[in-house]
C-alpha cells in the first residue's frame, strides 16, 4: 500500500477561498464526492453529480440516524458489545435526471466540452457548470447550485437550470427522491450485509404536482425518517409538471420546449425528519412545515444567510497563512468541514468521517473530544456545547456499560453512534479507557474557553464525578504507594494491554483533580452524587501519585511501563504500511513500533507534565519507531516538532495534516474525510506555530514560524471575548476584536493583559533545538511537497 510520504498530484488549483475542479475526473469520483461534501451537522450530502450516474459511493446521511447490525465474533466471551450500529444511506434528494430529445444526459456519452464544480466555502454552496453536446450533436448548457442550509436544519436547496445553446431542445427533467439505493457493504460478513441491504422499509408515500414526501422506518433499530421535495418551475409556455410517488421513490417531472438561449430554471426544497419515537403523522407534518418555511424565504434569501452565517463564522475561525497558498486553501477547507460536521448536530455525535461518507459505519471515536472540540471551543463553542451534550446524554449508557465490566463510575464508548459499544475489537475498544479522560478533557477545556458556569454545574460535575469513580476502580495503588492503571491500550494501537501508559495515566490525573475541584464547588451536585469529603481526597491522593512512566538509562519517558525494553522492530525487513494489514497483532504488541502520536500526544496535552529537556528527549526517542498509520498522528507530531523548536519538520508534518484530503495522502478519501485530520490543520498552525496552549485554564502562547510561512494570524474567542494574535518572525501582536473584558495571557513566558482598544505588540522568543532533527522509519519520511 502506498504510503502518505508519496507525492500526489495536486488536483484542484491552489486558490484563497474555493475548491474548484476544472473538468471532471471520473477515476477520481469517489474522492471528489467526498471533498465536495455538504452538510450542516444534521443532514450530510456526498457530492454526487445531480443525475446520480456515474457515482464513486451514493450517500445521503442524517446524524445518527442508523441501523443495527450483529458483531462477529469467532467465540463468545462476557462482556463483548453484541451489536453494532451502521450509519444508513438514507432518501437521496439531490437527483436530476435530464433527458435531451429522449437522449439522457450522461457525462460517459456525446461529448464533454466543458465539466467545473466549485465548493465555495464562503458561500457554503457548491456549484457546477456543464456543457454537453448529445451524441446526436445537440448543445445543452447545465449549471446546478447545491446548498445545505445552516439557517433551516432541515433544509436541502438546489437550484438546477437547463439552457439549450445553438438550437431548440426538448428537455425533460426529473427531480427525484430515491430510497434504498445500492450502496456497497464494506464487510465480509453475510449477516451485516443482509442488515445493511434495503435497510429502509416503507411506511407511506405520496405525492401531488410539485410536492411528493416518502416515510420509512430501519428494519432493524426502528428509527422513523421522512423526506419531501417541493419545486417552483420557472419554464417557457406550454410547461408541463407532474408528480408521482411509490414505496421507494417520487418522482417529479418537468417538460418543455427551449428555444436557443432559453433556460429551464427548477428549484428544489428538500426536507429531512428522523425519530426513534415520533409517529408517522407527525414526522410527515414536520418535513411538509420545514417545506413551507423554506419555500416562503425562497432561493435568493436562502443564499444569503448561507453567507450571512459563514460570514459571521469566518470572521473569528479563518486562519491567515502568508507565505504557503497550499496551506491557506487547506486550513479554510478544513475548517469549513469542520464547521459542517458539527454547525447543526445539535446534541448527536460528530463522527470521523462527519457526514462525508460511511468510512468506519459512521462511528464517533474520542477523535471528536481531542482534536474536534478543541477548536470548536473557540472558534464556535456553540456547537462544542453540543457535542458535549450528546456525551452527557449516554452517560446512563456508560454506567451501564462500567457495571457490565465490573467498575464503578461510567466508561464511555471508544466506538459508537449513539452511545453503546460498538467496537468487536476489545484490546483496541473496551481496553481503551483514554476515553473518558478524553471526555473529561474536552469539557473542561470548554468550561475554561466559555466562562459557561452553569454548564460545568449542570453537566460537566456529573461527568467529571462518575469518571473519577472509574478511575479508581479500574486503578489500584500498588506496595510503593504509586497509583497504576494497568492494562490498558493507549492512543498507540500498536501497544494493546499495557501498564501506565503515560498519555492515559497524565489525563487521568487531570481528570482526577478536576473532579476534585469541581465537586467541592458545586456542592449540591456532589451531595446529590453522594460525594464524600474521603471520596475527594482519594482523588486528589490518586492524582499526585499517579504512575509516570520513565527510563533512567535512556532519559526518556516511557509509553508505558517497560515499553523500552520491548524487542525493536525491523524496518529494513517489515515496512509494508499500514502494518496492521501486513502484521500480525500479537507481533506488533511484543515491539517498539508505534502506530501514531501516544506518548507525544501527552507532550502536547500534558505539556505541563514535562521539562523542555523531557519533550525534546522525548520527540527525539519516538520519531523513529512512529509509522503515522493513523491519519491523527501528523498534526501532533506538528505541534510538538514546533514546541521543541523543529519548525521545518513541523511544517512538512502540517503540510501532510493538511492536505490528507485535497491531496488523498491516505488513499481512502472516496469513503469520506478525516475530520480530526482537518481540525488538526488548525491545531497544528495554532498550537504548533502560535504556541497555544490552556492548561488548568490558563491561556499562552509562544509564536513561533517557519521560513516558508511570513505571517500568521487567526482569532478565538475566551470568556466573553475575540482575541486576535498576529505573528510574525520577530513580533506578536495581540488585541481584543470583540468584548468589553480585557484577556490575560502569556506570552513566552510573559505574564500580560490585552484590554479592548490597546493592542500589545511582544518579541517572539527563539527555541533552540536540544537535539538534531530526528529521522522517520523507512519509508514514513513526513509528506514532502
């Protein structure tokens, strides 16, 4: 398998603020519907070409609308999640099927003289503009404008518009709402496949004249949808339009006569509705009230509060990068993503791939809590309440799902939709506990980010209580006193059932002592919890004896107890990535190799654990022995390279985050993207070259850039206020945009107040490397271009 160190032809040009592809690519389809993805949090719409054929992957998606599915197992064992959840294709709206003179346009016949599509992210829209000559040899112009409202939740719009060009045409157009399309399973298990094929069963459908709504319900998890489409046809004389509906599918159709230069202008509502409980009366009165409301602030008013409300986003998340156009065109995009994966979810997961495709079932991961909600916390903390939200919302799930495991507390899914288990693989899922400090950690940050009181009474102490409690049961204290957490897997899944690993140990500590504060501030939710003034101590004694790995000899910090004296791994011989699907399991877990960023993982979120002596040592030490066969690793390894002053190794690793979609560095874009890999590009250019850094709630910076970046400034918003930070090689500049209250940060060290009005310009510090610039296992040299 390749490698992302491969070079990849740059596919779309390098521009400020769209992603344009200038003719059409049909080996690269899967892809591009995944880049050009629209979504809002609530609806997620691959990019298929309107007329659905030829397509890479059909999809449609609602956030955790799902169906359930058995788990494979070779033999049974206690404790194992029985069943999985897969995220469902749902009633695809976005169809046009167009018919020139009986001839269907398809871009694979006649002739393509000109095929662009353009993702345009302040907009929010993407547009496309085709022309094609029948193989008949007629000319028809098509240009379609796709948009997934974040102003209506449940609103798709499409605006399609056929133009004939040199002569008269007769065009029909049929809109359509297909469901159970035929979408390849990604599994070899016939019992999966048998649950995932038509997995929507019709409940009702009808349709009259322009509008048509269809109702189903999953076989299997029994969660209701319904869709419905409503259009306003603006045609020649002599128009026709007429509607049909059937169990799977509607259809509306438009017919007429163009003559040369007149146009065929079709806009679409689409409503979307989904319920475990609701009735089918009543989700059908929802889709058909979301159609009317849309239909009342019609096209032009949608399109500009799509660009009112990316306007106002931009204006604190937009990342300026002077110096690297690739890296600016790729933070914007990533964000823009990340903002889609989360606008509009509205207390349901963020999942890996967000709404862009099926790539794992859908599944939410702590990928969300560690690089999503990071920077939705400050650049759009509304939306990371929510996802926290949806946490605190499967918190009886987690206690559940402790007990079942024999521990007190709650133990939050590693894997899953809508809250259970759904990992097969317990060494990888159940074993890893980093999870729920991983939880814990997000809420915290957001508390700290928002000023949001109430949030940390009402919601986080409950987490951080029941959290603690796992803590100390799934840890003991051993004959030294030390407090250990054994056998668990750590962010590293190379390394299944060991002892203290540093990263989860260090946020179990966080976890630990923030718990601690919080139950004896909000007292009466302690009380509630049955909180004892013992419980609280033994927290706080657990975390100041916490377990931290560390080598004497080496000098270095170990992933976990004893993890250097593992046997090395041969590079020269195994070098076939990723290695999970060259190696056995059993060989990897007996080696130092790591699959991505673990113990320097806790550098970054735990910097405060280490000496810039240990970072350096520790970056040093692990570079050589981590493969990166995890799309997540890159941006740490960013961030930290910049900490210990690598800045050129940095930026190549922020290049490789950055770019692992618009370049498909992974080889797996076609299932959808990596959105902790694109929220990593802000972490990476943030954290890493801005220096930013929040521990225990106290905000820093410590700018630092590369050659081959000029300047960078972004904004974020903290307790009430938009701070703005403008680096430069030798000067920072910071001031309050937006707020009454003055921010109090550090600067290198530097203790300063920014009031509102009075800009303070500091002069940057230089890190001198302690160690030279590591080297990569063969073959995982970081993305070059």
């Amino acid at each position: 398998m390749s490698t992302p160190t491969t070079p990849a032809k740059a596919p779309y040009p390098v521009e400020a603020w769209v992603v344009r592809e200038p003719e059409l690519d049909l080996d690269r389809l899967a892809i591009t519907e995944s880049v050009f993805a629209l979504s809002n949090g609530h609806i997620g719409l691959r990019g298929n070409l309107d007329e659905g054929d030829p397509h890479g992957l059909p999809g449609s998606y609602l956030s955790s609308y799902y169906e359930s599915r058995p788990l494979p197992y070779a033999e049974s064992a206690y404790g194992n999640p029985e069943d999985g959840q897969t995220v469902v294709n749902v009633t695809d709206g976005k169809l046009f099927r167009v018919l020139v003179d009986d001839e269907p346009f398809d871009v694979r016949y006649g002739e393509l003289e000109r095929h662009e599509r353009v993702l345009d992210l302040r907009a929010g829209t993407l547009h496309r503009e085709v022309e094609w000559v029948t193989p008949a040899g007629q000319r028809v112009r098509i240009r379609s404008t796709r948009l997934v409202s974040f102003t209506h939740r449940s609103i798709v719009a499409i605006r399609h518009e056929v133009e004939a060009v040199d002569q008269p045409l007769r065009v029909i157009v049929q809109s359509e709402l297909v469901a159970n399309e035929t979408v390849p399973v990604a599994d070899d298990d016939p019992r999966v496949a048998a649950a995932m094929e038509s997995p929507l069963e019709s409940e009702e459908h009808f349709g009259d004249t322009t509008r048509a709504h269809l109702v189903h319900i999953t076989k299997g998890s029994r969660q209701r949808m319904a869709s419905a489409m409503d259009h306003h046809v603006h045609g020649p004389d002599g128009t026709e339009v007429s509607t049909e509906a059937h169990a799977d599918w509607a259809r509306t159709t438009v017919g007429c006569r163009l003559e040369p230069g007149e146009s065929l202008v079709i806009t679409k509502y689409v409503s979307y509705g989904w319920s475990s409980q609701r009735t089918v009366p009543a989700l059908r009165d929802q889709v058909a009230a979301a159609l009317t409301s849309a239909a009342q602030e019609g096209w032009d008013s949608m399109l500009e509060a799509q660009r009112a409300y990316l306007d106002a986003f931009w204006e604190t998340a937009d990342v300026v990068v002077e110096g690297d156009d690739e890296v600016q065109q790729a933070v914007r995009f990533a964000l823009f993503h990340v903002l889609q994966a989360g606008a509009r979810a509205e207390r349901r997961a963020i999942a890996a791939k967000g709404l862009t495709g099926p790539g794992y079932d859908g599944h939410a991961f702590w990928d969300t809590e560690m690089f999503v909600l990071p920077v939705l916390s400050y650049v759009h903390p509304d939306a990371a309440s929510d996802a926290l939200l949806w946490r605190y919302s499967t918190l009886d799930l987690a206690r559940e799902r402790a007990q079942q495991l024999g521990l007190a507390g709650a133990a939050f899914a590693w894997r899953t939709i809508r809250g259970q288990e759904c990992s097969a693989y317990w060494p990888a899922g159940t074993a890893a506990f980093h999870v729920n400090a991983d939880v814990v950690d997000a809420l915290v940050r957001y508390v700290h980010a928002t000023g949001d009181e109430a949030f940390e009474r009402d919601v986080a102490t409950e987490v951080l209580v029941e959290v603690a409690r796992l803590w100390m049961s799934l840890g003991h204290h051993d004959r030294h006193g030390a407090f250990r957490i054994q056998g668990v897997t750590g962010p590293d899944e190379y390394s299944a059932l060991a002892d203290d690993n540093v990263y989860t140990n260090l946020m179990a500590q966080r976890s630990l002592r923030a718990a601690a504060v919080v139950a004896q501030r909000h007292r009466e939710v302690a009380t509630r919890l049955a909180v004892t003034d013992d419980e609280i101590a033994a927290w706080e004694t657990a975390a100041d004896l916490v377990l931290v790995a560390f080598n004497d000899e080496l000098g270095v910090h170990e992933q976990a107890t004893g993890f250097s004296d593992l046997a090395p791994w041969d590079f020269e011989r195994h070098h076939d990535y990723p290695l999970l699907l060259s190696e056995p399991y059993g060989e990897l877990y007996r080696r130092q190799v790591v699959k991505q960023a673990d113990l320097v993982l806790a550098l970054h979120w735990r910097g405060d654990a280490f000496t810039p002596v240990e970072k350096a040592r520790a970056f040093a030490y692990y570079e050589p022995i981590t493969v990166r066969d995890s799309s997540l690793s890159a941006c740490t390894q960013a961030v930290v390279a910049a900490e210990v002053g690598h800045l050129e190794l940095a930026h190549e690793y922020l290049a490789e985050a950055a770019l692992m979609d618009l370049r498909n560095l992974a080889h797996n874009t076609k299932d959808g993207l990596h959105i902790a890999s694109l929220a990593g590009t802000w972490l990476g250019l943030v954290a890493g070259f801005g220096g930013l850094r929040d521990h225990d709630g106290r905000l820093t910076f410590a700018p630092a850039l590369p050659h081959g970046i000029t300047r960078l400034s972004f904004s974020l918003l903290w307790r009430g206020s938009r701070l703005t930070v403008s680096a430069e090689p030798a000067r920072t500049t910071y001031a309050v945009a937006d707020g009454d209250e003055p921010v109090t940060l550090g600067h290198a060290g530097q203790q300063v107040t920014i009031a509102p009005g009075e800009p303070v310009t500091l002069a940057n510090r230089h890190v001198e490397p302690l160690t030279p610039v590591p080297t990569q296992p063969p073959g995982r040299e970081p993305y070059r271009r």
